[in-house]
C-alpha cells in the first residue's frame, strides 16, 4: 500500500522540468579524445582520471565559482578528508538495510588494513606475492572506513551528538572532498562517471524554516549559475535510481528522505544526452536523527547542495571545445590565465 503511494508519487513528479537555460553549442564531438591527446587529461585506471592544462583551470574556475556562491548564502568554508569511518556510516544504515540499501552499499569503496599480527602478515604477504590485479584480504584485514560517497556526510559526522542553539550557532558550510562510487552496473567509466571524483558542497543544518529558506534560495543560486557557466542545461526534479529500482519500502523514512531532490543536468551534444552535475536535496531530519544533531532542542532538518565537479568541466568542454574563442566571456573573465 505504502509502496504504491511512493510509486505514483515518484512518477508524477520525477523528471518534471522547473528551468531550462537554452545554449546552441559549439561543437557536438566528444572532447575526451582531444584532452586525453593534448595531456589536459590523463587516465590512470578505469574510473581514475588526473586533471592539468584547460582542465584543471576550469576545475579551479567551477570549484571557486561554487564556493563563491556558498559564501553568498553565508556558508564558512571547510575541507573535509576523503576517508569516512564504518561507525559513521553505519549510522544512515548504509550498512544494515537491506535490500533498499543495496545498490547503495555495492557503491562503496572500502579502506581495509592488515591486521597487525606477524603470523597473519606474513601470509597476507605469501598468498599474494604473485597478485596482479586484486589482492586476496581473506580474514586478513578489518576494514574500519571507506571512501566516503558524499561530502556533507563529514559535516553531520563533525556535529554528531549536538545542540546548536540558533540563531547565533546558524550553520551553513561549504567545503570539497574527494568521493568514491563504485559503479558495478558500468563496466566502462567516463568523465561524466567517474570511480573517484570532487564533489564540492554547500550544506545547511537548521530548523525545518531554515532548510525550506535554504533551499529558495540555492535553488536561486542554481539558476545564477548555470547562466554564468553559459551551460546548455536545466533544473528537474529529482529521483534516485535507489528509490526507483526497489521493489519494497518498509517505512516511510525514504518519502521522508526525497521531500526535495532537484538536479541539475547539462547537455552533452555528442550522444544529445544530459549529465546531472548537481542536486539540491532536501532531507528533513534524517540526518539529525542517524547523527543526533539537534536544534534549539528539536531534531535537525538538513539540505544540501552538491556539485560534481569534474562533470562541470566535462560537460563545459564539451558544449565550448577546447578552443578558448569559443567559450563565454562571463567564464573567460574569471579564468587566472
Ligand atoms: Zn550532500
């Protein structure tokens, strides 16, 4: 019964088109070839790509065009580590649920270590000698973190077991991390999917008011910047394959979880496809209740805005091309070089 009502709910609203910034583009070739050619790009692995040249200028330009932003919303910047420990994440039930949470856990890159025992080393070191691709861990190892998929996971973490008495202690931060997806429905990664990313957020922890207020406003922000950025694009609501793909739903915690999930897709000419490079979710007091941070007493609401910014620059280049004549004065103006 409950499933039903999620299902028609998610039907009639995913997809739905709330902006459209209309760009013609100037070349419709993937550019990853040329970038790859020029060393602007170089890939280590599948999924595992470095940045240099126009690349990296414009991950500069995108990551301080979004932190600029979050600084207009009040934000105090932050840098967050890549590594989230097992105890964090077993606090969203990454971990427990299953099997909604499934695809979500299948998406996580563990971090494990050797167990510190000499007997135990020196077979680890033994039945892998000759490993080529994959090390064998057996009961050799405990994983105690993993590669965390999100960087405003850090920042409940940080405030883990709080009050934040408002409005003097209002947070709203901003901060990068690297992530981590693994992603075992694609064998062959790109830029637009990468396995290790950037992803640039801006976060708000709050009462229900304040989360509402701040998603207003970041939905306004959003706007702004995909007309500076001159990015063919636009903002729908949001689904999540997750949700979507589930056959059964327990409680109500995952309606509760999408109140609000807008994303930002920009056009990638070559395949007429649409990237998402952002989302603004709204999650009401899921993450205050997983981390127990609470507000003036009550559960806090909390709401995020979250960039992938190595899809920004992809889905720059490949609308512009890698001829800087072509690209938009308002992108050009703030580039250092
Ligand atoms: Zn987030």
């Amino acid at each position: 019964m409950f499933y039903k009502q999620i299902n028609f709910i998610m039907k009639k609203r995913s997809h739905e088109v709330l902006f459209k910034n209309v760009i013609p583009s100037k070349t419709n070739k993937d550019v990853l070839p040329d970038l790859l050619e020029a060393g602007d790009v170089f890939k280590l692995e599948n999924g595992v790509y470095g940045f240099g040249g126009i690349a990296l200028e414009l991950f500069d330009y995108f990551s301080n065009s979004i932190k600029e932003s979050g600084f207009g919303l009040g934000a105090t910047e932050y840098l967050y580590p890549s590594l989230i420990s097992v105890k964090s994440i077993k606090k969203i039930d990454y971990v427990r649920r299953a099997p909604e949470i499934l695809n979500f856990v299948s998406h996580l890159n563990f971090v494990s270590h050797i167990k510190n025992d000499a007997d135990i080393v020196g077979s680890f070191i033994e039945r892998n000698k000759d490993a080529e691709n994959k090390i064998s861990m057996e009961d050799d190892v405990d994983t105690d973190f993993v590669i965390s998929p999100a960087t405003c996971l850090h920042e409940y973490c940080k405030l883990q077991n709080t009050d934040l008495i408002l409005p003097e202690e209002k947070i709203i931060v901003g901060g990068a991390s690297k992530c981590s997806r693994f992603e075992p429905e694609s064998s062959e990664y790109s830029l637009g999917r990468l396995r290790d990313f950037t992803m640039r957020e801006i976060v708000c922890i709050g009462t229900p008011k304040e989360a509402r207020a701040f998603i207003k406003e970041a939905f306004l922000c959003a706007k702004n910047l995909l007309r500076v950025w001159g990015l063919d694009s636009l903002i729908a609501m949001g689904d999540d394959p997750f949700v979507i793909k589930q056959s059964r739903v327990e409680s109500d915690d995952f309606l509760e979880f999408f109140e609000l999930k807008y994303e930002l897709k920009a056009t990638l000419p070559f395949n007429e496809s649409k990237l998402a490079i952002a989302s603004l979710n709204y999650y009401k007091d899921f993450f205050g209740k997983s981390f127990n941070i609470k507000v003036n007493g009550k559960v806090a609401h909390t709401a995020c805005f979250a960039f992938g910014i190595e899809r920004c620059v992809y889905a720059f280049l490949s609308q512009y091309g890698l001829d800087k004549s072509d690209w938009p004065k308002s992108v050009l103006s703030s580039l250092k070089s």
